[in-house]
C-alpha cells in the first residue's frame, strides 16, 4: 500500500514540476512580446524574429507610436524597425531593402535617417528632424530628396543614402518633392505668397528649376511614365490655364502635362475640396481624397476617360498609398479626437476595406 501511495506522490510532484515549468515559460513568452510587440490586425510577432519573404501584396511601413513598423499586407510578419522616438512618414526605397523616415524626437534624435528593411543599419543622413518632409527616392535608390525648413536656410535638399554629399538644390518653402520615375526630374510646388507659385520642375542637381503651370498648389505626385504631374490645385493666379474652363471651386485635382503645362481638371466641384492625388503603378487612375457634407470619401479617379470610382467612405482619411501590382490602396484613417489613427487596406476594384495596423503615414514597398 505504501509502494503505490509514494509512487502516485511521485508523479503528481513530476506533474506539478512540469505545469511550473509551462507556466514560467509561457510567463517569460508573454513578457518578451508585450516588450518588442507591434500591434496589427492579424498577428504580433517579436521585434526579435528573422524578417519574412516578400509576399503576394508586398509589404507596409508605417508610424505607429513615434516608431516605424513593418508588416506584410496580409498583416503577417509584424515588427518594428526603430526605437523611437518621433519616427514618422517612412518612404521605402525603389528596390526594397531600406526605409527612410524623419524623426522629430529632441536634439539627440531628430533628423531623416535610413534604415534597412530588418530594422538594422540605422544611420542619420540629415540633422533637424522636426524640420523635414517626407523624403522621396531617386528610381536608383541611391539619394533622397526632401524639404528643409530651418529657419534661414529653407529648401528642397538632395543627399546620397550614405548621408554623403547634402547639397541644396532649391532655395525657398518649396513643398511635396517628389524624384520622377525615369530619375531626369523632381517635382515639387511653391507657393511663395497668396498671389504667386506653381508646380515646378527641377534637375536633380538644381541646375534648372522651371514653373510647369501657374497658381498655388499642393501635393503632387507623377504618373508612370514621368511625363505628367497630378496635383492639388488651390487658386489659379491670373485668368484661366489652356485646357481648363472656369477658376478652382476649393481644392480640386488637376493634371499637367511636364512638358507643355497644358493641363486639366481631374475632379468636379467638391462640397469640401479634393487632395492627396497619387497615381495608380499603371497609369490608369489617381487616388484622392474628396470630402463632402456627409464625410470623406478615398475615390479613383480615371485619368483617360470612364467614371469616378469610390474605394471606401469615413470621416477622415490620409496619405493614401497604391500598391506595387495597383490592386489595393492602404491609407490611415485618424480615430476620433486623439492622435491614433489606423492604417486599412482598401481594394482598388471597391470590393472591400479591412484593417491593417494601428499608425499613420502607410508606404507600400514597390
């Protein structure tokens, strides 16, 4: 009797052990993610975990709580990039293997860095952060252009992605630069008082800066073939352009030829202002902004022909961003009053919106 009791003894002690032994490790799991964790829609994996392969739909940075994040556009492979603090407005390289971003986190942060698509490498190729746009690619993937606006010396600014050669190439508040996809051009507009600007093109080593088409503008953005702009019109200066009847009804979509500045309305009168044009990989559409009494709309909007598609409808949605293969889009739609927002993925063909990931300022890798 005594022999069975010390053996069952023995094996509930055995079993108690091993229960110990579970709960400490899945206690020590839960630490180590709630630690380097990112939070997406699907899955949460540790900052600590090797990077996936590409997969269909590419991958996704964002902002999300002063550090930049990654993550499948299935909301797989999740992870953070940096540390922090005051990362935003990421920009992935044309061919995939690093991230440029601005960080306004203090004196000791602040600047635009570059850092590899597995969040190592990180560098600091320009000083002054909180002074910063959002930086643009050259095709080659070998230099930045982007927008200093220190007081004193305001600019549009070209480096090397090893933080070598900063040289200014324009010198005023320009703003939205953006590298054209043949790498001959850089767009961006100036709006130096209430009566004078345009859409302007420059090469890239600032040799020859030349106004496209008059007024005060926006964001602009090229189409594929770099031989046209999209851009978000404010005012005409004088008169009306060749090719457009009648002035801007508040912010409108408008579409320029690079070399003859003949240019066209991509939107009708809005309630509330169209913006943020960006142009479709294939040429075909340009994705905007509208808002309206009842809200805000994500649109496509045909460039040649055809009629006006709306994606998704929501209160506020912001930097939207295509997708390499121009089947979805993802944009951040801010929440409420407070400063989070959430990234979705929309379908380009309007069939549905999902979400994606807590954060802001998406950038689809091409």
């Amino acid at each position: 009797m005594i022999r069975p009791f010390l053996a069952a003894l023995a094996l509930a002690g055995l079993v108690m052990v091993t229960l110990w032994g579970v709960l400490v490790m899945v206690r020590n799991s839960l630490a180590v993610v709630d630690r380097n964790s990112i939070s997406a829609a699907s899955e949460a994996n540790v900052q600590s975990a090797p990077i996936p392969a590409p997969a269909p739909g590419g991958r996704v940075a964002f902002s999300q709580g002063g550090r930049i994040g990654m993550a499948l556009a299935n909301g797989s492979g999740a992870r953070f990039l940096t540390a922090g603090p005051g990362d935003h407005s990421p920009a992935w390289s044309p061919d995939g293997t690093l991230v440029a971003f601005v960080a306004a986190g203090g004196p000791e942060r602040s600047g635009v860095y570059v850092v590899s698509a597995e969040g190592a490498q990180e560098r600091r190729v320009a000083q002054g952060g909180g002074l910063h746009s959002r930086p643009s690619w050259s095709p080659d993937s070998r230099k930045l252009v982007f927008l200093d606006r220190a007081v004193g010396k305001q600019g549009l600014v070209v480096v090397n992605a090893d933080g070598s050669e900063l040289t200014q190439i324009f010198k005023g508040a320009a703003n939205a630069p953006a590298w054209s996809p043949d790498g001959r051009w850089i767009a961006f507009t100036f709006n130096p008082g209430p009566t004078r600007g345009g859409v302007y093109v420059t090469d890239p080593d600032g040799a020859e800066a030349k106004v496209v088409l008059g007024g005060v503008f926006g964001d602009v953005t090229w189409s594929p073939d770099s031989a046209s702009l999209a851009v978000r019109g404010l005012a005409w200066l004088s008169g009306e352009p060749a090719g457009i009847r009648g002035a801007l009804a508040r912010e409108q979509v408008v579409v320029v030829q690079r070399t003859s500045g003949k240019a066209a309305l991509l939107t009708e009168d809005a309630a509330g202002g169209d913006w943020a044009p960006v142009w479709s990989p294939d040429g075909t559409w340009v994705a905007a902004v509208m808002a309206g009494e009842a809200g805000q709309r994500l649109v496509a909007l045909p460039v040649v022909g055809g009629a006006e598609r709306t994606l998704a409808q929501g209160q506020r949605f912001i930097s939207p961003a295509w997708s390499a293969d121009g089947a979805a889009l993802a944009v951040a739609q801010p929440q409420g009053e407070g400063p989070q927002a959430q990234v979705s993925i929309v379908k380009a063909d309007a069939s549905g919106t999902r979400p994606f990931a807590p954060g802001e300022f998406p950038a689809w890798a091409r």
